[in-house]
C-alpha cells in the first residue's frame, strides 16, 4: 500500500503561482509538489492551478471536482518524469500550438504512469506516451482544437511504450491515435471520432484492439507494418473521408479479424500487401461488412488471406480488386463453410445451411480498369453503376471472375460482438440494428428503422369479423434458381384459427412461411388482415408475430436487455414487455446472458419477442425441434394458453402431438403442393395410400420401435438408421402415435410415393 498524506498549504508559503476561487485557504498545487515524498497521495481541491506543471517525484495527484490545470498557451500543460505517478481526475487545457514541439496535455517520459479519468480540452497533442512501458491511459477524454486537419495533433499517442493499457478514452477532433514502435498494448472499448484515423498503427507486434468505437472519421483505423494483431469486436461506422476506410491494412502479419461491425464506410476492409510473409496466413472471420461502397478491396499482392463466415451485406460492390493481377492464395471457405453474401442468387445444398451453387464476384468495371488505368478516376462513381448495370443486361458481356465462394452461407451468422451503444448511432446503424444483433429473424414483424423524432404510425385497421380471411394465399408459386419448391397454392384462414402445415423435409412448410412474412420473393400474392405482403409489406408485418425454428440472439445479453431492445424496436411499452415475461414465466430469468438458458428457455423468449405489439398472426416453424421431451411439452401448453386468447396460428409440424394440442385444422404439403386440407378430427382416420413413411430415430431406440411396429402388424424394412414404414391401409399417422406414446424420438420423417423407393426395391416385412 502507498502511504496516505493529505498535504493542505496555506497561502502563506509564499508560492504566488497558484490560482484558485475565492476562499478562507488557498490550495498551492506547486508548493505540495514540492513537499511531497516518494508515494504521497495528494488530493488537489477544486480551483484553478496555472501550469505548466512538472511531476519529477513518484505519487498520486487525484483531484476533487472542478479541479483544472491551465496552461498558458505556450508549450506543454503537464509533463511527468518520474514513474509511478497517477494523474486522476483533472480538467487540462489550454496547450501550445507548435507541432514541432509536441505540445501536449499531458506527456509522459517515464514508465508506468496511470493517467485516469480527466479531461483535456483546447489542446494540440492530448495524451502522449515517450518510452513510458507499462503505463495506463483509462476513462480520458480528449477534445482537440477545431483546427484543420493537417495542423492538428494527436489525441493519443505512443512511442516505444510497451505493455500498456488504453481503455474507456473518448477522444474527438484530433488528428490521429497512434501507437509507434510498441509491443502488447491493450486498445479497448475507446470512442474515437472525428479524427483524421481513430486509430493508426505503425511498427507495433502483439496488440489486442477490442471493443472500440470508430466512426465519422477519415478513416476508422489503418494498419501498417506489425505482426499479431487481434481487431476484435470493434464498430468501424461512417468513416467517408479521402480514403474512407473502415478498416486499412498494409504489410500486416499474422492478423486476426473478428466479429467487427464495418459498416458505411467507402471502403469495409482495405487492404495492400497483406501478409508480407509467405509463411503467415491472415484471418477474417464473422465479421459485418454492410452498407459500404466497397465491402472489401484486395490487392493482387494480398496473398496469404482467409475470410470465412463473413456477412456481406448491401454494398455498392461486395468485393473490388485494386489494381492488376489475379487473387492468388485468397480463400473465401474453411471447412466447407463460406461467407453470407446478400446478393447470393443461389438456393440451398444438402446441408440447407450451405448454398448448393458457389457464389462469384465477376466485376466488369475491374476488368476494364485493369486495361484502362484512367478509370479508376470514375471508381465509386454513378459511371461505375451503369458498366455493371450493362453487364448485368447483356450478358454477351462476360466480365472476369474477382472471387469465388464454393460455399456461401444462407443465413447471416451471430457474431460474439458486445452491444452496441444506442445513443451512439447515427441513421444508418438504426436500419441495420437487428442484423448486427444477430436477431433480424426474430423480429420479423418489428420495423426495423428507427427515427430520431416522431412516433410511429399505429397499425392498419382490420376488420373483426371472423368470417372474413385473416390470412389469403393466392396461386403461390416459389422457385430457388430452376427448382420450383411451392406450387400454385390457393388457401384462406380466417381469424381465431389455427392451421398446421403437416408434410416431411421437403414439403415447403417453411418457405410458405416465410413467403407469408415477406423474407422471400415469389410468385402470386398474399394478403394479410387486406393488406399485400409486398406492396404494404411495412403494414402487414405489423399484424405478424415470428418463431423460426433456429433462434439468434445475442449470447452475452441478458434476458431484460434483449427484451428492452426488441420492445423499442417494436414501440412497444416496457410494461407490456414485463407483462409477457411474466405470462411466459421468464420473470426469474431477466438477469440471465441468454448464453446461459436452457433451449426451452430460448424458445419462450423468442415467443415473448413474438409477441411483442398484439399481433393478430403468430408464424411458427418447426418450433420444438430441438427441445427435449420435457421443454417441449412445456412450450406447447404455453402456446395452448395463448391459442385460446383467439389468437391465429400459422405452425409447421410433423409432431402429431403439437397437432392435437394447438390445431383446428391440417394442410397435408408433399412436393411443394396443399394434397389435402381436413379438420384435426379427421387427420386420423385419414389413410395416405401408395407411401412410405420413411423415420430417422437414434441408434439406441431402432431395435424397440421395430418391435413395436411388428406387433402392431406394420409392414417396415431398415435402411442404415432410418426405418420405412408402409402407410398404405393405416395411414401415416398410426406408426408416429405408436413410437410418441412410447416417446421413442423421432429425428426426422418424410413421407415418399411408393414409385419413388428411398432405397432400392426391397420388400418391406416384419423382420
């Protein structure tokens, strides 16, 4: 422990340098310095201390409230030569202007200093670290001269500092933030805006930069010469200036990008000779590029790159090529996973998560500007636009291959970002709120944008009378490239009902669904409460309410938080919110990360965000799928309770048991048709001639369902670990209540013509 002395003068020291508000004693700042020993503690009183002031012994300066040290417009304001010292709590301002001076705030020449939570205002260079290793620089905040850029200094700086800590610093209108020539710093959770670069980095080797906040500046955080750098979870937001890049590298070794937000720049990712070594691969990896007129520029000398499980989402151009010469050793898949592009044209593979076609940059533009340098002036322009419209509209004109995915993403991955701070945002993050949530699904009726002043308008009405269609589908018809998976479908629900689509993978259960809340393109129309999914789409979604089968929400929210986003999103009341929690019985579970909640859990307050703002329709796909007997029993009987609000129920399902508990009714869907349409009441009686019903159960149940299923004189054969059963005279539904009254689980089912045997001819029997 550091001895405590509270060190109080009085004015009659002498010492005249000393300015303070008017009072019985006056505080003499130089003269304390003067008296103090190794490791004193002195607590600087409120007033007005004129500097410059020198630190050249090692103690604790912490100032109480209103405490400011003044400089006189010459030179530097504090400069400390001693290790050890702290500097907390202080106003500094009022520095020289002379660049070729440095003059700062506060600089640093000796090691471990720990500069802590004050503030410096009117000031060329702000915080600057000379050959202090092991310092500390948290909480600051930094506001330079309004002056042009090119005589501005820096806010932060270091230069041969290693192992320190730069955290929790806001710091605006300086030139740069620069670390030089040092070694594992810690950059986190710092505001860097309306600098020249957030953040500059030169001839530095093992830095964590994490959790940062980089927006409206020229570029957000450029890169240059280094070895193992960590860029974590960091926003890059808005930086449009000459360059305008989110994120610049240039001769960087042995980086690793992920889980940052690269949004509205010029450029996402820029990047130039990265690696420069032959033997180092970069990594980028679940990282947002959205929004920006160049989501990623390479360079033919950027050899040795990986980007995998990346979302792309609307720029201008998704990936550009700076200059000459082929992508070499740039690989856009790892283990089979790729990237998530949104203007894949694709339709999903085997595995529904994978696109079964690669998706390709092919860049007309580049391919010209390759043979005509002179166009790079016309580079972000209206004239780039229109090449690639031309080549888009005459596809005579075959423009070179950029890039290929081989296997792109069909649903945007979750990044492990933390939340990002809403009084931060400017309009464009409002729009991509839910996307950079990892949560755009489960909103699904929510507007997503947000405004800065007004409310929102309130839902369209729609008419109460329960016999008119709350939900009409007319002539519906999807394609995913040539594959046509729905197939002219025509149906009505009024409203208070509760419809399951009944049918195996395949069926189409999910992509009506999703046609329903406007997520896909397709063909005929759909109207919900009168209003055209497409054409009012904003207004329908209001009326809708979703649960997909897959949930994503961000895994370190708790409960509450992630309630209270989607409740603004929706304009919703906190005390509808709190409400529905208690109705889905998640109360006790508000101070929870949603990382920690069992399935079932996920699954409640997926249907509590569905919820949200009185929707007239809930969606439901497959809802139980990944719940366990016991959590699953329990989320029907929540849903039944809703269900008899009067609530309309739109679910897909191949569980009988969800059926009987929720459904009126049963639209039978094979092949991307509606074969049949009954009341619950008749689903069981109702043979479904000429099939088989093919059922994927565990490895460790498939000897007991098979006996089960002899003895109730079923005809089934074995194929590898799934079991076919024929449902000619008994209908498909007698084998399922067989194995569901045992709670044999079933992993999957499907039902297939008799013409078409999933695995070759063999004869079915009972052995």
């Amino acid at each position: 422990m550091k001895p405590f002395a509270t060190l109080s003068l009085a004015i009659g020291l002498g010492f005249g340098a000393a300015l303070a508000p008017a009072q019985a004693g006056a505080f003499n700042l130089t003269a304390a310095l003067a008296a103090a020993a190794t490791n004193d503690v002195i607590h600087v009183p409120a007033g007005i201390y004129s500097g410059p002031l020198v630190i050249t012994q090692s103690v604790q300066l912490i100032a109480d409230s209103g405490a400011v040290i003044e400089g006189d417009g010459e030179g530097t304001v504090v400069r400390i030569e001693a290790p050890d010292v702290e500097l907390r709590g202080f106003t500094i301002r009022n520095s020289g202007r002379h660049l070729a001076s440095e003059d700062c705030g506060i600089m640093v020449k000796a090691p471990r200093a720990s500069i802590i939570s004050n503030r410096l205002d009117h000031v060329l260079f702000g915080i600057y670290l000379k050959q202090s290793p092991g310092s500390q620089i948290v909480g600051n905040e930094v506001r330079g001269d309004d002056l042009p850029l090119p005589v501005r200094g820096d806010g932060i700086r270091l230069w041969y500092s290693d192992h320190c800590l730069i955290a929790n610093n806001d710091v605006q209108n300086s030139r740069d933030n620069i670390i030089w020539f040092s070694k594992h710093d810690i950059i986190a959770d710092n505001h860097f805006a309306h600098d020249r670069y957030g953040l500059h980095l030169m001839y530095d080797d093992g830095l964590e930069i994490t959790n940062n906040w980089l927006a409206d500046n020229f570029v957000g955080a450029f890169l240059m010469y280094s070895w193992r750098i960590n860029f974590e979870r960091n926003v890059c937001l808005n930086n449009r200036g000459v360059s305008g890049y989110g994120l610049g590298i240039k001769n960087i070794d042995d980086i690793r990008v992920r889980d940052n937000r690269i949004l509205d720049n010029t450029v996402g990712i820029w990047m130039n000779s990265s690696p420069s070594a032959l033997e180092v691969t970069n990594w980028f990896q679940r990282n947002i590029l959205a929004y920006n007129g160049a989501g990623l520029m390479l360079d033919a000398s950027d050899q040795g790159n990986l980007f995998t499980e990346n979302t792309f989402m609307n720029n201008n151009q998704q990936v550009a090529r700076d200059g000459d010469g082929a992508l070499e050793r740039v690989g856009f898949s790892f283990q089979n996973r790729g990237n998530y592009w949104s203007d894949y044209k694709g339709y999903p593979g085997s595995d529904p998560t994978i696109g079964a076609l690669p998706y390709r940059v092919q860049n007309l533009f580049d391919s010209l500007a390759d043979q005509y340098p002179n166009l790079q002036l016309f580079r972000f322009s209206p004239a780039q636009e229109a090449i690639g419209l031309a080549a888009q509209a005459f596809p005579l004109i075959q423009p070179e291959v950029v890039l290929t995915d081989d296997h792109p993403l069909m649903e945007p991955p979750v990044i492990q970002a933390t939340p990002l701070p809403a009084e931060k945002s400017g309009g464009l993050l409002g729009v991509s709120l839910a996307l950079l949530a990892g949560m755009a699904v489960v909103v699904g009726g929510a507007e997503v944008k947000t405004r800065r002043h007004g409310k929102s308008k309130p839902p369209l009405p729609v008419s109460a009378d329960a016999t008119l269609p709350l939900v009409t589908v007319d002539g519906l018809s999807k394609f995913f490239g040539r594959r046509q998976v729905l197939r002219d479908l025509s149906f009505a629900i009024p409203r208070g009902r509760a419809i399951a689509f009944w049918g195996g993978n395949g069926a189409g259960k999910s992509t009506t669904i999703k046609c329903i809340l406007g997520l896909l393109n397709f063909q005929g129309s759909i109207r919900v409460g009168g209003l055209d999914v497409v054409r009012q789409g904003k207004q329908a979604r209001r009326l809708l309410g979703y649960v997909p089968q897959e949930l994503s929400f961000y895994p370190d929210w708790t409960v509450q938080r992630m309630l209270d986003f989607c409740a603004r999103i929706k304009r919703v009341d906190s005390t509808e919110a709190q409400r529905l929690l208690a109705e889905v019985g998640l109360e006790a579970q508000t101070g929870k990360k949603i990382a920690e909640l069992s399935g079932g859990m996920k699954q409640r307050l997926g249907l509590t965000v569905a919820l949200l703002g009185h929707p007239q329709v809930l969606l439901l796909d497959e809802f139980t799928s990944n719940l366990d007997a016991e959590a699953r029993e329990a989320l029907i009987a929540l849903l039944a309770r809703q269900r008899s609000k009067g609530l309309t129920v739109l679910f897909a399902t191949h569980r009988m048991d969800e059926v009987e508990a929720l459904a009126d009714e049963v639209l039978f869907m094979d092949q991307g048709q509606i074969i049949r349409r009954c009341e619950v009441a008749e689903m069981k009686p109702a043979a479904i001639s000429g099939r088989t019903l093919k059922m994927t159960l565990p490895a460790g149940q498939m000897e007991q369902a098979a006996a089960l299923l002899g003895t109730a004189g079923l005809k089934y054969r074995r194929a590898g670990e799934n079991l076919l059963v024929e449902v000619n005279g008994h209908g498909a539904l007698a084998p399922l209540e067989l194995l569901w009254e045992r709670r044999i689980q079933i992993q999957e089912m499907d039902l297939i013509h008799r013409d078409e045997p999933p695995d070759g001819n063999g004869p079915f029997s009972n052995v």
